[in-house]
C-alpha cells in the first residue's frame, strides 16, 4: 500500500548524505614518527573484526597525521570523552603543519603517556585506547584514504568502560559519556537509554 510522504521529508545532498550515517564516537588518532608527532580528530572509523581485532579509519593525504601514518605505519586511537569537547574541536579544527616549530602537543599543552606496543602518544584523560599497527592495503589507502589496522593493545577507563562494555548510561557521570559529532562543530553525547535484554554472544568471527 503506498502512501503519501510527510511534508517534512527532504532530499538530502549527497555530499551531506554521510551525515545520516556518521554519528559514531568521534576519535582522537595520534601518531609519531621519529621525533614528529601529531594529533587529529576523526569521525570516520568503525570496528571491522573481534579477533585479531581490527578497525578502519579514514585519514586524509593533506595531513600531518597521514604524513606521519605513513611512514611509521602506527598510530593510536584514543576514545575522548565529553568533557574534552573543547581539546576534540581544537585539534580537529587545527593541522599539524599550522603550528611550527613546535606540534600540537605542545602548542596546547595536551596530556599524554606513552604507548605499549608502539610508537605513539596516547592522549591522557580519554575513556579508551587502541594501539595499532596498519594492514597494508596500498591501493584502498590511495584511492579511499582508507585504513585498516590490527590491534595490538587496548586499554579503558573504568569510570565509563568496564568488563568488556561501556557502563549504563545513568551509571556514567555526564562528562565520561562519548562524544558524537552530527556535523558542523555540532556534538551530542548519550543522555537516554532503555535497558533492554541481555545482549547475545557474539558470533565468531567470519560466520
């Protein structure tokens, strides 16, 4: 049976059409090579697998990050949290090569410790950590400035991600919720949340 459309439904353009889809949890990735470093924002990232752990981001050729990316073939995800909303827009509003003889570390004075498995800042005070080592894949990365990388360590804060999963929404203080970018400096951060049924196993990987 067909129906009429509402009169609130709009064509969207396409350049914007990612928007729909692209209200993930914004990112920090870091990386460093040799005594270069940098710090971007992304919100342009998924999970891709369970075990190995893999994930994909999207880093553009124009950065430093991807300069740096690159020639390490690290670099470190760091989940912040809404509290760092204002260092979130700064690095993602700033490029690397914008603040010379110096980065953005220590332009801004951003926290960070080192990390385990690999060369990289991993930025303090964030809710999460990944380290990761990138899965060649040369012609995706030049075409699509696309990245998938294997994890090789993960770390998380308790106040907002224990055993395995992220705390209920009302047992996690406000400015320990993720941080989701609509577009356009417009940030949400998760405010409501129905308890639901025990969530399945996962399956196992390739099934």
């Amino acid at each position: 049976m067909s129906s009429v459309l509402p009169s609130t439904v709009h064509a969207v353009e396409l350049r914007q059409a990612y928007r729909l889809l692209n209200t993930g949890a914004s990112i920090l990735i870091s990386t460093q090579h040799g005594d270069r470093r940098d710090v971007m924002a992304c919100a342009w990232n998924m999970a891709l697998d369970y075990l190995p752990a893999k994930v994909a981001v999207c880093v553009d050729k124009a950065t430093l990050t991807r300069e740096l990316l690159d020639a390490s073939g690290h670099f470190a995800i760091a989940v912040p949290c809404a509290g760092q909303i204002d260092l979130v827009t700064t690095v993602g509003h700033v490029g690397g090569r914008e603040v010379p003889g110096q980065d953005k570390f220590s332009a801004f004075g951003i926290a960070h410790f080192p990390a385990s498995r690999i060369d990289a800042p991993l930025v303090a005070g964030c809710i999460g950590w990944l380290e990761c080592r990138v899965v060649p894949e040369p012609r995706v990365q030049q075409a699509h400035d696309l990245f998938v990388a294997e994890v090789l360590a993960a770390w998380a804060d308790e106040r907002a991600f224990v055993n395995g999963r992220f705390r209920h929404v009302d047992d996690t203080p406000p400015d320990w919720r993720t941080l989701h970018h609509l577009g356009a400096g417009n940030f949400v951060a998760p405010g409501v949340q129905r308890r639901g049924v025990a969530e399945p196993a996962p399956a196992a990987a390739g099934a």
